[in-house]
C-alpha cells in the first residue's frame, strides 16, 4: 500500500481480557467516527498491512475493538500500540472552504506581503479554531522556529490552494 495514500485516524492501545480484544485510541472529530471508515490498515515494522475489524464496543468510557483472526492476549499484544490508518479515498468530499488536516500538512505558509512564514508541520484543536503549526524556514529573518498561526478561515487565512500546497495568510511575520 502506497504510504502517501494512508492517513492515520487512530492506534491501538494495550490488551482487553484473554480473547483478543484492545483498546482503541481515535483521532478522528468524533471518537466512534473511526469505524466509519473501512479498511484499516495497520502499520507493522513500517509496511502498512490490511486488517479486519470484527466488532467494538464500550467499555466504561473507552472503545475496545477485536480484530479478525486475533484471538488471544498474547497474539493482541504484538499490535499493542499500532498505529491504525485508512486510504485517503474513503474519506467523504468537502465543500468549498472545508479542508482534511492532512491536505494542509505540508503546505507552505505565505503572508499578505509575501514573506514565506514555513511549513505547516501539524495540526492542533484548540476547542475554538484549528491552529496551523508553522515550522519557520532555516534561516528565518524574525528569528522564529516556530509560529503558531489560528485557522480562520477568511479573517486570518486568505487562501488556500491545494495544487501549489501554498496557504496565504494575513498575519505578521514577527509574531
């Protein structure tokens, strides 16, 4: 499986009972949201191989999942701490203006006089907005390394291009 087309959503946490089962950790908006997507792949010594999902559940206030072919602790154990990804295709189209993290990772940022700020390096949810995580270029003339820029939409980012993965913002190269 191509690596450039696998987008992480999760990992699987420590064993559950003697059956096979594991935790789950999602990264998705919506924690059950994991689910929706189908096939998972998980990456075993750096080769991301398909898996099934046989069923999950709650337990108490985490998720637990069993896997097919996975039916005793010590066989779960060996993916203890997996991270757990999907294709890219599988995931719906977004209207104008609406944008998967994973397509703004990688995009160069650009302010309003042209200054090239850096690369978006991560994503972070503040509750209110989504933050840009700008990793400055080397030789950064406002000695930053790194800026933490809000995703408005509008007020704050300009423009987004996902061709030239080039952002434009309006915000202050010093700050």
């Amino acid at each position: 499986m191509d690596q450039q087309r696998i987008e992480i959503v999760g990992k699987l946490g420590s064993t559950y009972g003697i059956r096979g089962w594991l935790r789950i950790y999602s990264s998705t908006e919506y924690t059950e949201s994991i689910f929706d997507y189908q096939p998972w792949f998980l990456k075993i010594k750096g080769q991301w191989q398909p898996i099934e999902l046989e069923t999950w559940k709650h337990h108490n206030h985490e998720l637990i999942v069993k896997l097919k072919n996975v039916n005793d602790r010590e066989t779960a154990q060996t993916l203890a701490n997996v991270e757990i990804g999907v294709d890219l295709s599988v995931f719906p189209a977004l209207e104008e203006g609406d944008y998967y993290w994973h397509d703004l990772i990688g995009c160069q940022v650009v302010n309003l006089q042209g200054y090239t700020m850096g690369t978006v390096s991560e994503m972070m949810e503040t509750g209110s907005n989504d933050v840009l995580v700008v990793r400055a270029n080397a030789k950064d003339a406002f000695g930053k390394q790194e800026r933490l820029i809000p995703f408005l939409y509008e007020q704050v980012v300009k423009r987004v291009d996902l061709t030239t993965k080039t952002i434009e913002v309006d915000w202050d190269a010093g700050f």
